[in-house]
C-alpha cells in the first residue's frame, strides 16, 4: 500500500496487512504466544481422554476424543455406501450446509444493506419500511420455521428463506444506524466540494457507515450458522445439522461432536474470512480503534 | 482552469458578498424556546478582502458563515454573492472546517482530488494538481496516508488545499486552527497569509483569538453578543507580514479587547441572569 518509506513516520504505525488479520491486528504471534495459547485446550483434551481411558465416562455416553477423531475420519474419508450414511458423506454436507449458508446470507447482505442505508439515510424510506422492519424483527426466526416449511416444502427454498430473513434484520438494523450516523460535517464538505445531493448516498453515506455494515454482515453471518442447522434439523434433507440429528437418533456421541465441531470450524473460517475483507476495506479506520 | 503555484492561482474575478438584515432563529432542542442568532445583520464583505469576524460564544459567527456557505437558509434579508441570492452549497465557495472535515476513508491525496474530481478533471490531472497543492504546503510524500495518521496541523493544511485546489472565489473559514496547539497555529496563520497573498481570493475567517484577528484581517469585524449583530469593523492599516509584538499591533489588539469585553461581559450576564 504505502511506498513512502523515504518519509518520517508521523503519528500512528501503519497497520498491518494480510497477517495480522487472521489473528489480533495489534500484536504479533510467536511461537511463544502460539504455545501459549494451545496450552489450555491441549490439557483439557488430556484430562477428556483420559477420563474416558480409565472408565470415568460411560463410552456409550461420552465417547472419547480418539473414537470422536476416528468417527469424524470415517466420516470424512470413508468409502462411500448407499446404507451408511456417516461414511464419506462429510465433504458433501458440509458442502450443502456452506451453500444454503452462502445463498441466504448473499441475499440477506444485498437486501439488507440497501434497505438499511436507504432507511437510515432517507427520512421518506424511513417511515414507509421502518415500521415493516421493527414490526417483524422481534418474531424469533425459529417461528419462522413451521411458515417456511408450509410455503416452500421440505426443500432447499425453506432452508434458504429462513437464514437470509434471520441474517437480514441485523445487517439492516446495523446499516440503519451506520447511515445515520454520517457526520454532518462530512455531507456539508461534499456538497461544499460540488457533489449534487443524489450522490451523497454513494459518496458519503455508504463509506462512512462501512463499519456499521461490516459490523451487521458478521453478526448475520453467525446467525446464518445457527439458522441453517435449525433447518436442516426440521426442514431440509443433507447437510451438517441433518447429520447432527440423524446421528442423535441412531445415538451417535461421537458423529454429534464430530458435526458440532465441523460446525464450529466452518463459523471461524467464513468469520474469518470476512474478518479479513472488512480489514481490507476498512485500513482507514484501524488507526481509530483502541484495540 | 490554470493551477500554477504562484500568481496565477487566483483565477476568480470578484467575491463580493452583501448580507442585508439577515435574520436566523433557532428551536432550542432543550426547552423549545427561540433562540435569534443573528436579529438583522447587515454587513458588506468586499471582494478579494480577508474579513475576520470576532465575537463572544454563541454570537452567530458560525451561524453567519453557514449561510454564506448556503448549509443553512436565513428566516429573513438577503445574501447575496456577485449580486445573486446564496442557496445552496457549492463549490464557489470554499469551506475549512475546524474539525477538518476531511473524509477518513480516502487518502491524503485522494481528499485533495475530491472537489477537482467532481468538477469533471480526469484522474491523472487532478493527481497532478493534487501533488502541486500538497507540495505548497510541504505535505509531498504523504499522499497515501489516512487523515486518521496526521497530526491536526497536517490535517488542517489538507482541509484548506483541498479547498483551494478548486479555486473556490470564496474561502469561509470557521475557526480552523483553534483545534491545533499554538506553534502550530502560528506556522498555519504565516501559511494561510502567504497563500492568500498569491490567490487574493475574498477570506471570512470566524475566530476567538484577537491576535488571529488582527494578524490576518483587512477589516476585523466585531460581533454583539447573541442576538448577532455587526457592533465594530476594525480596519487593520498595518504592512503584512504583521508584527503581533509592534506597537502599532498593540493599540489595535487594545482597542479590540475592550469592543470584545464588554459583550463577554454581556454574555455572562445573561447567563447568571
């Protein structure tokens, strides 16, 4: 980005790029940090796996971690049968659920941020969609569910549906807040520098609330991930939270924690990677955090 | 459009700006109440002049140079530049912010761009202009840097090129440097001098400081306590580059303070009131 290292560096230490992002933008990680931050979940492990080794845990409750990693192998690198449905599906489900995810939360982003911005910024836009939002955000998203089913059948639609309304109201609610806290200053310097008022939404509003837009997409993003286990518990066929409830009905510990953990690690990466982009977009405004 | 360093910035032909009886009232956002910031203001700004205006808290100095900028609209009278009604914003007029204003999402160079980017210049001429202006103001090398990485000084320098670089024939000014510390605040005045001595362009320049006042003006206007009215124009009839430590520079600041007092005095009044 910057090439001028010929200048002195003048108040704030440029931020970092690509790899700090993955982890906290204001400190490095050693070796050292790295050691110690793997010490406490490496223990408990232990403590798990022996537990279960000296009969602490019923193994038909509590499985230990060896058969959870050895369940979860199967699972994802076993040959592939019509009658099993925990051998070599893992790849195919977490590709469904990744999906559903996707699609929902690219709807729920593109709706989302423009109703949000248009509501925030637009006093007419305001009255005629705010009272439709406020209205429908407090049904819990799980109500949703029974409706969605009823509507789109026991198809990818229902699943769909529900995760891009449940991701929709905080990017919108977000969005909302961030257009209207545009400075007025900022909209004064640009009408000032001859920018025509149907600009100012392109030019000022929208980067200005890029933090608040950002903030929205992770916090949707989460509940995406919650929404699409719901529906694929009840409503929808394949995918991690299907594994997850079949398993429970075949009394499967071992593929339950396999699926939570799957789901556990899909939350972090796509967080993460989302994480990165809004560093990426938002290098201006690092320097204005405390952390 | 020519933007040479020196002389030719100037371009704009005149700048004249008459404000008569201007009235602007406001709702207090507490109690509801009216509040009148300015009752009736009549003042002649001539073209090409640097007028400060100096007054008490809330004398309207602001509220004056947010009509002027066409941000707000008077309840009554007329303001006119060149002899049209002011009504809008625009980019004949240039305003410097004393929080700086300068959006935080676009580099150093890409704010100076700005304005000369929506008067339609491509983008490798206005990167051209962009690194003339920072140059006059010793900020080469820093056009990739955020705002967030100046220091108020540098930020305010930036505020005032990217208004200048789009030869605005007015230059409003609401007390741009009472955020920086005080070396500062005296290089940026030795700065904003030399560069309007080359541009010549009309300056109204709010401030609380006296001695800012005097250094810069032609004319330094003193302001009634709220409602705002015109109480003094102070004709400043000394050789620039000013000397704040001169006699002459003392008796000004002398009869000055006294004009302001009284209406502080008021103020304080009304409060305790």
């Amino acid at each position: 980005m910057s090439g001028q290292d010929a200048v002195p560096e003048p108040v704030i230490a440029r931020p970092g790029k690509w790899r700090f992002a993955l982890a906290h933008a204001h400190s490095k990680i050693g070796w050292e940090r790295m050691a110690r931050r793997a010490v406490v979940p490496l223990v408990l492990l232990a403590i798990w796996q022996y537990a279960s080794t000296v009969g602490f845990f019923d193994p038909s409750f509590v499985p230990s971690p060896v058969s959870v990693v050895t369940s979860w192998w199967q699972w994802i690198f076993g040959p592939r049968s019509e009658l099993a449905w925990y051998s070599g599906t893992w790849l195919n489900y977490v590709y469904l659920s990744g999906w559903r995810v996707l699609v929902g939360f690219a709807i729920a982003s593109t709706v989302g941020i423009s109703a949000g911005v248009l509501i925030g910024w637009f006093e007419l836009i305001r009255d005629m969609l705010d009272p439709i939002v406020q209205g429908l955000r407090p049904i819990p998203m799980t109500a949703w569910l029974p409706f969605a089913t009823f509507i789109f059948g026991i198809r990818e639609g229902a699943a769909i549906f529900l995760i891009a309304m449940g991701s929709f109201f905080p990017i919108a609610v977000s969005c909302t807040i961030g257009a209207e806290q545009t400075p007025k200053n900022l909209v004064r310097a640009a009408l000032m520098l001859g920018t025509p008022p149907r600009k100012l939404l392109v030019r000022v509003v929208l980067p200005s609330a890029l933090p608040y837009v950002f903030n929205g997409l992770r916090v949707g993003l989460g509940i995406a991930w919650v929404l699409v286990i719901v529906s694929e518990m009840l409503a929808v066929k394949g995918g991690i939270g299907y594994a997850m409830w079949t398993a429970y009905q075949f009394v499967r510990i071992d593929l339950i924690i396999a699926a939570m953990f799957t789901m556990g690690l899909l939350g972090l990466v796509s967080d993460r990677l989302l994480l990165l982009l809004s560093r990426r977009l938002l290098r201006w405004n690092t320097g204005l955090r405390a952390r | 459009m020519e933007h040479g360093t020196a002389g030719a910035l100037g371009r704009s032909a005149a700048g004249r700006i008459e404000c008569r009886s201007v009235r602007k009232t406001y709702r207090d956002a507490a109690d509801g109440t009216e509040i009148v910031a300015l009752d009736g203001l009549t003042l002649d700004i001539e073209a090409r002049e640097f007028l400060t205006l100096l007054g008490p808290s809330g004398c309207g100095k602001s509220t004056l140079l947010n009509i002027l900028a066409g941000f707000e609209r008077p309840n009554s009278g007329k303001v006119l530049l060149n002899g049209v009604p002011i009504e809008r914003p625009g980019p004949d007029r240039g305003v410097v912010f004393q929080d700086y204003a300068l959006f935080p999402w676009l580099n150093i160079q890409q704010n100076v761009q700005y304005g000369l980017r929506e008067k339609g210049m491509d983008k490798a001429e206005s990167s051209t202009v962009a690194q003339r202006f920072l140059a006059m103001v010793g900020l080469s090398g820093f056009e990739r840097r955020f705002p967030h990485e100046l220091s108020g000084g540098m930020r305010q320098r930036v505020a005032l090129i990217r208004v200048l670089a789009i030869d605005p024939e007015i230059l409003l000014m609401d007390e741009p440097f009472a955020a920086v510390d005080a070396q500062t605040r005296i290089i940026l005045q030795e700065e904003l001098q030399r560069l309007w001595m080359q541009t010549l362009k009309t300056v109204v320049f709010v401030t609380h400081s006296v001695d800012e006042a005097i250094y810069l003006a032609d004319r330094v206007t003193v302001m009634t306590a709220r409602p705002g009215l015109v109480k003094a124009i102070v004709p400043i009839e000394l050789p620039r580059p000013r000397d704040s430590t001169s006699d002459a520079f003392n008796q000004y600041r002398r009869e000055i303070a006294q004009l302001i007092e009284v209406e502080s005095r008021k103020v304080f009044a009304a409060a305790a009131a």
